[in-house]
C-alpha cells in the first residue's frame, strides 16, 4: 500500500490517514482472522473464575493481536491515527506472525471482496 503525501512547502508534509476502504478492508479481514481461528479450535484464554476457552471475536482481534504491534511499530494507540503505508505495513506483520504462529494465511481482504460483501449485504 502506499503512501500518498501532499507538498506544501520545501520541508513539511502532509501524509494521509488510513482510506475508508482501508477501514472497512480491516475490519473484514478481523473478521476472517476471528472466523478462522476459531474454525482451528485456537481460541482466547482468559482467565475468569476458571480458565475459559473463549472464541475470538473482531474486536478481540484487533485489540489483543493487532494493537500490540501498531504499538511496538508506531507508538499509537489507534488505528484510526496511522497512516495509509502505516496501516498496510501493520497488517502484513500481523499477517506474517499469525502464519508463523498457527499455519493459517490471512490476507487484507481486496476492493472485490468489499464490493461482494456489500452486494450480498444489499440483496
């Protein structure tokens, strides 16, 4: 993905904050990683009053596995602050990792797999 930046003067750049199809490409591929993972039997371990097996959800995806590594790599805590190439570059480690770690492949969902989401989503 990368990175679009707008000249203003000789030394100071503006750089995108993630697109709105980056956003809903994020949210789609938690989706697929929170599906997935739990089709794999790797669920969340928490610990309640006794250990629990907890089935990954969206939300629990972007917090405990991509968060950490938007952290570690920019210091920010919020998608919503990175950048256009932040954001892509996130995702790949995130991606990169889960390979490692399960076996299983994840990728950024693509512009067709948003336009058939909101087809079906609209039929």
């Amino acid at each position: 993905m990368g990175e679009r930046a707008e000249l203003l003067d000789s030394s100071q750049m503006v750089v995108k904050q993630r697109t709105l199809r980056q956003n809903r490409s994020l949210h789609l591929l938690m989706n697929h990683i929170a599906d997935g993972l739990n089709e794999s039997g790797l669920s969340m371990m928490r610990v309640l009053k006794h250990n629990a097996e907890i089935p990954w959800t969206p939300e629990a995806a972007k917090e405990y596995l991509l968060r950490p590594i938007i952290m570690a790599m920019y210091n920010k805590s919020s998608t919503k602050e990175l950048t256009t190439k932040e954001i892509g570059d996130a995702i790949d480690v995130l991606c990169a990792h889960l390979v490692t770690v399960t076996g299983k492949v994840f990728e950024m969902p693509s512009i067709e797999t948003l336009i058939n989401q909101d087809r079906v989503k609209h039929s």
